[in-house]
C-alpha cells in the first residue's frame, strides 16, 4: 500500500472512530459521521477508497444511517459479477459485525451461508454472525467445522464468541486427528489448535486442561505461548466459579 493511500485510510478511520465517541450517554457526531461517508462512498470511483470508506463506516457503532445505507447497498451488488463485487460485499459484512447491529443476524444468516455463495462471503459472514452473538447460525457453524478448511477455523472462532459448546465434541476430535497426523507440524494445523484451544479455555471445557499440559511440552515456542495463556484462562475461569 502506497504512504499516500495508508494516510488516506488512517485519516478515514480517525473520522470514523469520530463517530462513536460520546459526551456522557450521547455519542454527538455519530450520524453526521455516517451521513459524512454516505457522501464520500458516493462520490468516490476508486476502489481501494471506497473499501477504506467501508471499513471506516464500522466505526460508527450503532449507527442506523450506516447501516440502511449498506443494506441498500447490498440490495445492488450481484456476488457473482466479479472479484470486485465480491469483495464489496465482504467489506459490508465486516462492516455490520463492528458497527454491531443485531438486526444484521437474520439477513446475513439467511443471505450469505447458502451453498452458492463465494467462499469469501461465506467466511466473513460466519465471523461477523460470532462477532453479533447471533446463536441461531450454531448449526452453521458446526457444519462449517465439518467442511474443513479455513471454515473451520472461522467457525470456531466465531463459537467461541457465542460462548456455544455445540461444537467442543468434534473440535476435541479435530485436534486429536491432527495432533495424530505429525505434531501440529503443519502451519495450518498451528491455527487450527489456536482456534481449538481458543474454544476450549473459553468455555472452561475440561478437554483444554490436556491440550495446555500437552502443548507446553512442544519445541515450538509459539504452541508454548498458546499452552500459558490457555493456562491463565483456565485459571480465571476456575476462579469465577
């Protein structure tokens, strides 16, 4: 990214975090935010600033005037036009999960998990449906764990945010068939045990005692790291209760 574009994107997001900061229970220039990048998402033909415009509109956190706005958007983006249209609406996406509109949950559970959608849309909609708390997409997500692949890291994830043990039987399993396989050798099987372990600590599950006491016996520092802070997790847990 050139130093003009990435001056450009801070200062749209300096705008943007503009828009929901507050004084007292009022955030006071939130809408005229959202209203201000309206604008400027209209105007603008070029693509890596319209993109940067949409990441910054999920800084305006609650804001209806962002959200109506991208939802119409929406309504006019065909996913599988191009690689451009695909990305936009990934980018939308994105944007619901920050600007944390639970109204989103619906339409992007009913839209953007069916089995025609791009995998790139499909991802960021699993993560975003995490990031809304929207535990309807439970079942999605575990067949997402199912499907391998970056999905399934995503989706772990994305339970571990809905605080859902749907999934902790098969992940226990997945972890298990990849520790089998070499070691976590592989550096897709080091994001998969940090999505798993991820998981498990955050739901105080049993299973993550085993894999932090496994763990911090590798020879790779960066699975040690994982073990302690899954250790201290497990501690904070233990004392909640």
């Amino acid at each position: 990214m050139e130093a003009r574009e990435t001056e450009r994107v801070r200062i749209l997001m300096e705008l943007g975090r503009l828009g929901h900061k507050r004084v007292g229970d009022t955030p006071v220039y939130r809408e005229a935010v959202a209203r201000t990048f309206v604008e400027l998402y209209n105007l603008s033909v070029w693509w890596p600033e319209k993109r940067a415009i949409l990441r910054a509109m999920g800084e305006c956190r609650g804001s209806e005037v962002v959200f109506r706005y991208l939802l119409r958007t929406l309504d006019t983006v065909d996913i599988h036009e191009n690689e451009e249209s695909i990305e936009t609406v990934a980018a939308i996406l994105d944007a619901f999960g920050r600007i944390r509109m639970p109204t989103a949950g619906p339409i992007i559970l009913r839209r953007y998990l069916q089995p025609d959608v791009p995998d790139p849309i499909k991802l960021q909609a699993l993560e975003v449906l995490g990031h809304l708390g929207f535990n309807e997409c439970e079942p999605d997500l575990i067949e997402a764990i199912e499907a391998g692949g970056e999905a399934r890291n995503v989706a772990i994830y994305a339970l571990s945010e809905l605080a859902s043990d749907g999934g902790a039987v098969r992940v226990v399993e997945v972890l298990e068939q990849a520790w089998a396989q070499g070691e976590l050798e592989f550096d897709h099987d080091r994001e998969l045990v940090r999505a798993g372990l991820t998981y498990l600590c955050t739901l105080g599950n049993q299973s993550a005692l085993g894999w932090v006491e496994r763990l911090l016996y590798t020879h790779e520092p960066d699975l040690r790291s994982l073990a302690l802070w899954g250790r201290g997790v497990l501690a904070q847990t233990q004392r909640g209760d």
